[in-house]
C-alpha cells in the first residue's frame, strides 16, 4: 500500500495548533542546565518539570524587561537601595512587565 504525503500546513495554522510553551524557555535554565527551548528537568534528570524553574523565570525577565521599580535595563539585575536582590530575584512588577512584553 502506497501512501499519500501529506499536505504541507500554512505556518499561521501550526503555530495556532503548537502547544503553548511558557516563553522563559528562550533562556537557558541556571539551576538545571537546561538548554534554549529544552524543558527544565529534575537535577537528577530523570523527569521533565511542567513548568520552568524559579531561577529560569528570573534569567528570563531580567533578559527581556526593564524593571519599572528601581528602574534597570534588561540585562541588568534588580537591586533595592543600591543591593542586589537575594538569589538572583527580580521585582514582580517586573516579571509582570516581561509578561506583557511576551504577549
């Protein structure tokens, strides 16, 4: 039996149909060394995370939004009274910034 190949499919369908992928996978993963796109995993890497890990979302905001609290550039870490945050964190309004940005 032959097969048919399928029709090609526009790229404004695919993308409607390709399931939703939370936009800090556009960084890699600090915390588990997951790569560009790739889902976060357990440390010992046996099972894929639903979501990215807390210090992913944090490389992913800093990347792509200005902080409208103490007013940073993307690239540049938050601080409050001239210290940076602890562990790398951001502002939430922020991360909410980054959010909107992605939309």
């Amino acid at each position: 039996m032959t097969r048919i190949p399928a029709a090609p499919m526009p790229d404004s369908i695919r993308h409607g149909l390709r399931a939703v992928q939370h936009p800090a996978r556009a960084v890699a993963c600090p915390h588990c060394g997951a790569s560009e796109r790739r889902p976060c995993m357990t440390i010992s890497g046996r099972r894929r995370m639903p979501q990215p890990h807390p210090a992913r979302v944090s490389a992913w905001v800093r990347a792509t939004a200005c902080c409208p609290e103490c007013q940073v550039e993307p690239g540049i870490d938050c601080h409050e009274e001239g210290r940076p945050l602890r562990d790398g964190a951001v502002h939430p309004r922020r991360e909410v910034e980054a959010r909107e940005v992605a939309a």
